[in-house]
C-alpha cells in the first residue's frame, strides 16, 4: 500500500471507487485523489493507457472494478494491475421502481399502516423471490458470460497485434466490409470479426482443405454465392456476410446475442454439425437456444456416440467454440475502436449478382462450410 505515497489517483466522481480512494488517503496523508466528474472506468483506463500523449499526461492510477480490468486487458493490453484494493464496507442494493410503489399503494387508500405494511411485506417478497429465481435458473451466471464470457481468450499478444492490424491493414478493406453491411444487414465489425478470426484479413489465405480468401470460403459455398474469384476480398467479405446472416435465420427460437454467436459456430462447422447439437442439447435438458448452455454441449460432438445418437454427423465441435468465443473479442474490440457505420448515409449498394441468384435457393445455401 505504501508504494501510493506521493502519487496521484483518477477515479470517477461520486463512485465506490471515489470512496475507496477517500479510505486509503487516510492512511497516506501525502496521496492525492483526482475526482473525474465525466466519462468511465474505461476512460480513465484509456487515459491511462495514451499517458505519453499531451491530452491523457498525469494519468497514472486509476482505481476500477476487476471486471472494467478484464474488459481493459481487451482494449489496452499495455495498462497492468499492480494492487488489489480491498472493498469490505460497501454493500450491492436492489432498488425497486416506482411502478412497483404503484402497484402496491393504488388500493386500500383509508387504511395506510396496513397498506404500507403489506407493501413492504409484498416488495421483500418479490424482491426475494426475484433473486431465488436467479439462482434457480443459473440467470446471473449466463448474464456475465453475455458479458465478459469470452474476455480470457486472446493473450496480450494476440491483442496487441490485433490493434496493429487494425491500424495498419483494416483501412485497405473497410469500405468492402461497410458494402457488406448493406448486403447483409449485419453489423460490419461483426463480419469484420469474423474475417480477422478466419485469415487476418489476407486475401490470399489458403487452408490445406483449399477453403480460401479473406472470410475463408469452400469452393461448394462460393458456387452457391456466385462468387467467381475467393481471392477477391470484396467478393468474398459480400458472400461470406450473406452467408452468415443466413445461418443466423436457420435458428428459429434464438434470440440475440445468442442467435449470432450460433450462427458463427456453424459457419465454422456447417450448419448440419450444429443442429445436431441442438437436438443433443435438447436431449440432454439444455437449451439449444442458448450460447452458454451450448459451448457446453458443442464439444460433445467430437466424441465417439454423442452425435450418432441424434442421427447428426460428428464435428470438431471444440472449435466452432473457440472461433466463436475469439470473434466475439475481436468484435468487442472494433466496436470500441471504430464507430458504426451509418447505411442510410452512403451510396446505394445493390450487389444483385448475390441477392438475387440465392433469395429463392436458402436451403441450399446453408449447406455444410467445414
């Protein structure tokens, strides 16, 4: 705790950190407190991370929760934790609306005590009930892996090298991945994601199984899309956008996040391999509708039995994992660098070459992309 003698600490305004920080300077009287009353965690973190530069100078601690640290970790891989704070005074509180009050206080109005004692009976019952739910349902556990789930799979390396290709090759096709979003209607730095999870964005990627190109096509898949050239990165970005927004349609009962993250792990495994999942998942009481509850059963299907017992092919579930999980940072991370972009205000893109020859072939173009 001493090594904060003499130093300068950022925290935002009217926060526990803020708190925290109050704590600490009475035990070394020579520590300033700096209190942001604008921005985040994540600012400040940012602030930190560019202090070498003239508008982030004199930012050198900052107080944030561990879980703005994970996030940080994916944003600005040069900022590191030197000390855990501890938090033994500040309690997490329910705070119920008005509606509820409402609710509660609409009837018995000549008899108040009694009214506001079965008020405040019925809000500790809700509020209890409330969270025994959570718990039951496991709710909270797949909230925060919603949210943070995927924030341990890239090293500090693959990070940083990410934020280089961002700055370095990203501009060479961005507007091919902005034609996309029109295309497709997906979010450009999701199929960006994708494209740098698939081959770091080069064009001219090749595997041994000769999938190739930017976003990785079979040679099966690129007929289908009438694409003429795979090395052709704004062939390939349009196709595989469309390809993925059509998996997505094939999860009906899925909703979003979920719906997408699906949609990722069968563009990696075929849309076969990942249905029969679902019908294991099922099989097995988990919901086939849910990522959480999927990167559990995925890996499943590599193993002898489990994806003949659903009458399914078996795949390398693992991976469709991983893919998955890899191109949900790399989006989590373009979403903080690169503003989206806005369709309604560029140039009119009708790639009808891609709509057209496919709109009434769907089921053939979800055909296996392995």
């Amino acid at each position: 705790m001493q090594q904060l003698k003499g130093k300068t600490i950022h925290v935002i305004a009217g926060t526990r950190q803020a708190q925290t920080a109050k704590l600490l300077k009475q035990k070394i009287a020579d520590l300033e407190i700096v209190e942001v009353k604008s921005g985040n965690e994540l600012d400040l973190l940012e602030n930190l991370a560019n202090n070498d530069l003239p508008l982030h100078k004199n930012v050198n601690y900052v107080i944030a929760d561990e879980y703005v640290d994970l996030m940080a970790n994916h944003i600005f891989p040069n900022v590191r934790k030197t000390l855990n704070l501890p938090n033994k005074n500040k309690s997490i509180v329910w705070i119920l609306g008005k509606q509820f009050a409402f609710k509660f206080n609409k009837n018995d109005k000549n008899d108040k005590n009694e009214q506001n004692s079965q008020s405040s009976q019925s809000w500790e019952n809700i509020t209890q009930n409330f969270i025994a739910d959570l718990h039951k349902t496991n709710y909270l556990t797949k909230l925060n892996d919603i949210h943070f789930g995927h924030l341990k799979r890239l090293t500090a390396i693959d990070i940083a090298t990410f934020l280089s290709d961002i700055e370095k090759i990203l501009p060479r096709y961005r507007k091919y991945f902005h034609e996309a979003e029109k295309v497709s209607g997906l979010d450009w730095r999701l199929i960006a994601a994708l494209a740098y999870q698939e081959s770091h964005w080069d064009p001219n990627a090749t595997s041994p199984t000769n999938v190739r190109g930017i976003m990785m096509l079979t040679e099966d898949t690129a007929d289908r899309l009438k694409v003429s050239n795979r090395l052709n990165a704004r062939q390939s970005i349009k196709a595989g956008a469309v390809y993925l927004n059509y998996l997505k349609d094939a999860f009906v009962g899925a909703e979003e996040p979920d719906k997408t993250w699906l949609a990722l792990a069968a563009y990696n495994t075929g849309l076969g391999g990942i249905l029969g999942a679902r019908k294991l998942a099922k099989k097995r009481n988990s919901n086939p509708n849910n990522w959480y509850e999927m990167k559990k059963v995925l890996p499943l299907m590599a193993r002898p039995g489990y994806a003949e017992s659903v009458g399914s092919v078996k795949v390398r579930g693992g991976e469709a994992v991983i893919l998955t999980e890899n191109v949900r940072s790399y989006y989590g991370i373009l979403q903080r660098y690169d503003d989206d972009w806005q369709t309604q205000n560029q140039p009119n893109i009708e790639p009808k070459n891609l709509l057209e020859a496919n709109k009434d072939n769907k089921q053939n173009l979800l055909t296996t992309n392995n």
